[in-house]
C-alpha cells in the first residue's frame, strides 16, 4: 500500500510547443493514469520525445496545462526518467547508484541496501565494482534503469530506451521495464518500434507531425486503428 497520496493522474490539456514561431506540437490532450503501461508510438520526427520532456517537466508548454494529482515539487519527487542515451558518471556502476541516491536526498546508511537491489533488478550485480562508462551500451542503460530503481519511483519515463541495441540487450532492458511495473511503477515508454510496442503497451498514444491522432487501448489501436495515419503506420508504410 502506498504510503504517500498518489501522484496521478496526470491531466495534459491542449499542450502546444512552439519555437521560433514553429508549432512542433499542437493541441495535445490526455490523461494518464496508473495500473498501465502507456506507450508513445509514432515515426521518427513526430513529436514523442518532445511530450514525454514536457510531462515530466524538463521543458514547459507553450500554451496548456500539465497538471498532476499534486502539487509539481510533490510530483517531482515521484518521478524519473530514463533517456535514449544514459550519461554514466566517471565512477562504478554502484556510484553511479549511489550518486542518484544522494541527489534525491536519502541518508548514506541506507543507500548501500537499496543501491544493491537495485543492480540485482537490473541484472547487474555482479558489475557493481565495474566503471561504468566501460560497461556495454546494452548495460549502460540497464544502469540507468538501475538508478531509477533505487529511487522507487510511481511513474518511470523511457525515451526510446533500446535504440540502436541488440535483440538480446532489448530483450534484457524489457525485463527490467515489466519489473518495474510488477512493483507498481507506471510505465510511460516512447518506441517508433511497432514489435516492442506490441509486447508491452497496454495503451497507446499515436502521434504523427507533433498531433496526438489517436489514442486508446493497445489491443484495440493494433486490431482496429481508427486514423488513416496509424492505419499506415501499423502496415509499415512510410508517413510524412
């Protein structure tokens, strides 16, 4: 049971992103909530990024509202983020753990515990005493999921964390996501992979040209697209 009020759900309403009078998004509207895994589908160029930076507060809307169940600095609190490229401090795969924990506040006696289970989740025990910019990119990024492990966070954000890996670095990072979810984490993924998406979406939000065309439960949006663009999508046609 949850001892703090829940963060979510979160409210993204007619959210734009404008720069040097470009719109690269327009009109994004969603809520979501918690018991789901929601992942952000859409080529490359179409805006997902961008929305999951503006969700977890890295950049500020242009015009709308992001609002959570709570005050931001409470939200912030209860979040991480895992980016497309981790950057891994100039110390050990268990400093790297360490560090995040000490950033967040938590006292140096019970870091050791937490940093432990954390390398365990993700695999990588046995790496703890490792440096970690030699570490692998399939491990360098399971680090990185490491060290939003050990923060316990209620939502987790992923950007495209399996770009440009192998099938078996992949298969070992989507391990540790249904992990996360198997504690209660919400899981708010961007993929343009439509394989990847099938195994762990349990919703979905479509983008196309910085819109949000569609939205709804995996099954459906995969079975019966409603939008002409997911349709395309889904069929491997290529969208501009």
């Amino acid at each position: 049971m949850r001892a703090t009020p829940s963060v979510l759900p979160l409210h993204v309403r007619g959210v734009s992103y404008v720069v040097d009078g470009k719109a690269l998004l327009s009109d994004i509207d969603f809520t979501l909530t918690d018991g789901s895994r929601t992942i952000m589908l859409g080529p490359n160029g179409a805006g997902k990024s961008l929305t999951l930076r503006l969700c977890h507060g890295l950049l500020q809307p242009s015009t709308g509202e992001i609002s959570w169940a709570v005050p931001h600095r409470v939200a912030a609190r209860a979040q991480a983020m895992v980016f497309q490229r981790p950057v891994m401090l100039r110390r050990s795969a268990a400093a790297n753990v360490a560090y995040a924990l000490a950033v967040r506040g938590v006292p140096r006696r019970r870091r050791g515990p937490r940093v432990a289970e954390a390398l365990a989740a993700a695999g990588l025990a046995d790496r703890a005493a490792t440096p970690a910019r030699v570490l692998s990119a399939g491990q360098q990024q399971r680090l990185a999921l490491a060290r939003a492990w050990a923060l316990e966070p209620e939502v987790l954000f992923l950007d495209e964390p399996t770009a440009n890996l192998d099938p078996a670095a992949t298969h070992a990072i989507e391990r540790v996501i249904n992990a996360f979810r198997g504690r209660g984490t919400k899981i708010v993924m961007t993929t343009h992979d439509l394989g990847q998406a099938r195994r762990l979406a349990d919703h979905v939000l479509f983008l196309h040209r910085g819109r949000l065309v569609e939205q709804g439960p995996a099954e459906a949006f995969f079975s019966r697209p409603a939008s002409r663009e997911a349709r395309s999508f889904i069929k491997g046609e290529l969208l501009w």
